[in-house]
C-alpha cells in the first residue's frame, strides 16, 4: 500500500518554504510510506525497549511500559489534534548538514525514495546543496536561518509535511535500513522513538572509551533528575509524530540572524529528551548501530560536549521549575507558529 505524495518540482530549494502549521495535520501530505501487515515485525521485541519518563513506571516491565511522565499520565496522541493514521503514516526524514557534499552524495541515494527529505544547509562553504539534488532531485533544500544543529533541526521541522520526522545525520553514522524500526515504534504507541546503542541489538563503531563513560554517567544523572529509564542520552537518531512539537516548546526558527537562542546548538537533542520526559509523553527506545563517518572529521569534543548536556540537564530542570511557578501559557505561544511568507526559489549555487 502506498500512500499519496505532495509534488515536489525536481531541483527545488527555497531560502524558506511556508512553514507548516502543526494544527491539523493533513496525513495525505508529506513522504508517503509503504506499509505493509508485517511493519510492526520490523522491530522485533527484542531490540526494544520502552523508556517511562514516570513515577508509576519505575514498576513497570521495561518492554511493555506506558510511562505516566513526570506531570502526570498522557496518553499516545494526547497533543494530536486529531487522530493518528493508524495504518500508512507519511514520513519526512530531516538531515541537517554543513560541509557534507560526499557524505550526501553516499547517503541520501540509501533513503527510502517514498520518504520526503528535508535537508537543511548551514551556510556550507563546499557544493552541498549540489550534491543533496544530484543525489536526491526530489528533496526539499531549506536554509537554517541562525546557527547551529538545534536550529537547523527546528527548521527541518518546520518545513516537514510527514506524519512522522526522523532525525537523521548527514555523516553517514546512521543507518537508513534502521527507519522501519522507528516508525513501527511510532505505529505501535509511543510518541517518541529513541535510538539507543545500549539495547540489546545497538551498538556503535565510533564511540571512544572516554565519551562511552561520560554518556552512561549523564544518562544516569538524567533518570535520577527526570525519573526516566533512557539508556543511551546522548545519541541523535530520533523519530516522533510532528504532533507533538507544540508539547516541545523547541525555539522558532525566526528572527534569523546571529544571536543564537537556548536550544540552538549542539544541547539541541538533551533539550529534546529532557522536554519528552517533563511532557510526559511516550517513548520507546529502538536498537541502533551507529556507524563511523564516511568522509571529514567530526566537531565533537568530550570534555567540551559532556559540560554542554550537563548544563543542559541543570536548565532544562530549572526551567521547569520556573514553568510551574507561572501560569500556563495559551497553545498558541507555544506552538511553532506557521510560516505566513511564499517560497522562493533561488539557484542552488547562490545559496551556497
């Protein structure tokens, strides 16, 4: 079964496409995904593991678990503003990249062809956005509009038309074959599917000694702060339904310019986690194999890195705090707000 596409002209980039709203999703919209009777098989039981952000999780079996959350139960769909399509959800995988011409030209050919792709350029200095089309004629080329891996991933967000984002690395450590699991974990209930390389079935072929240590000392002082059951904090290949992101309160992609906004940076993905957890929404982990980097060498720093999600962790525990002690705000200050400019199209050679 193979579910209705939005048309995307070849070759088309925009310095910005109208930002979806996020208040009636349409499911016909967005990369179509073929589905099929066996797609729940796709993630066999054993290489997942659901992670309840929850008090009343603490009892619960680690493969089956519904968490509560931290404020109180939520059930799947809750931030949805209308039902979920049970059968065939469409799917946009965002790939935020900058400098990454050859690893695109590897990786983009492997993506699932009934996915939209949404790749969001950071002001690359090489001919990435040449390569992104010649490898995949058919993406959506978006330029980020401040700086950073968070806002690039906000403003993949805003341009994705799918039931389902993925998150995906340009680098070529993460594995297109590994999809179907995260959108089975989706189907099967949960809001957020997190990659994990510490389940039974993950793994990773990069990872150093002195960044495993610190990852697994962080995703501890994570459970204790959040009262979650993560296993692997720091590890970017996600996949939720684009019905949570008003939930998110993830920073808009506007005013562009210099001045950077918490959630910007690298800090992007705790943000993320720690934003589920307090949010109270369902999320399984899915086993994954993180894979080395093709071509170029990574800006990752564990000393540097680990005091990020550390800070991350204090603040976004703080925030909540400070949350609490406020009145709610109404959705629509914390919903990300719907693009109201046209596209324009640009040569893909002048937005280098």
């Amino acid at each position: 079964m193979t579910g209705s596409r939005r048309a995307v002209p070849r070759g088309r980039t925009s310095t910005w496409p109208p930002r979806p709203t996020l208040d009636g999703l349409d499911s016909s919209s967005g990369g179509a995904c073929r589905c099929s009777a066996s797609a729940s098989a796709a993630t066999p039981a054993a290489r997942t593991s659901t992670t309840g952000p929850a008090p009343t999780a603490r009892t619960a079996d680690r493969t089956g678990a519904r968490g509560s959350g931290v404020g109180g139960g939520v059930p799947a769909g809750a931030h949805a503003d209308r039902p979920r399509p049970p059968e065939c959800p469409t799917v946009t995988v965002v790939v935020p990249a900058r400098n990454e011409a050859r690893n695109l030209a590897v990786v983009l050919p492997r993506l699932p062809a009934e996915h939209q792709v949404v790749i969001v350029d950071g002001h690359s200095d090489d001919d990435t956005i040449a390569a992104a089309l010649r490898a995949r004629p058919d993406a959506v080329v978006v330029q980020q509009t401040r700086r950073g891996k968070g806002n690039a991933l906000v403003c993949g967000f805003a341009a994705a038309t799918g039931d389902i984002v993925v998150m995906f690395d340009a680098d070529g450590s993460a594995d297109p074959a590994e999809i179907p699991r995260f959108v089975a974990a989706l189907r099967d209930g949960a809001d957020f599917a997190k990659g994990s390389r510490a389940v039974a079935g993950g793994g990773s072929e990069d990872l150093t000694r002195v960044r495993g240590w610190g990852n697994q000392a962080l995703t501890w002082l994570t459970n204790l702060l959040y009262r979650t059951r993560y296993t692997d904090l720091c590890y970017g290949y996600n996949a939720f339904w684009r019905d949570i992101l008003p939930a998110l309160r993830l920073p808009d992609h506007y005013p562009a310019g210099d001045r950077l906004r918490w959630g910007d940076g690298f800090e992007i993905e705790t943000v993320l986690n720690c934003r589920v957890a307090l949010a109270g929404l369902r999320v399984r982990e899915v086993a994954s194999v993180e894979l080395c980097r093709l071509h170029g060498v990574s800006n990752l720093s564990a000393p540097r890195d680990g005091l990020r999600v550390l800070r991350t962790l204090l603040t976004e525990r703080l925030r909540r705090r400070g949350d609490a002690a406020r009145p709610a705000a109404a959705p629509a200050a914390v919903a990300v707000a719907a693009c109201e400019c046209a596209a324009r199209p640009v040569d893909a050679a002048s937005s280098r």
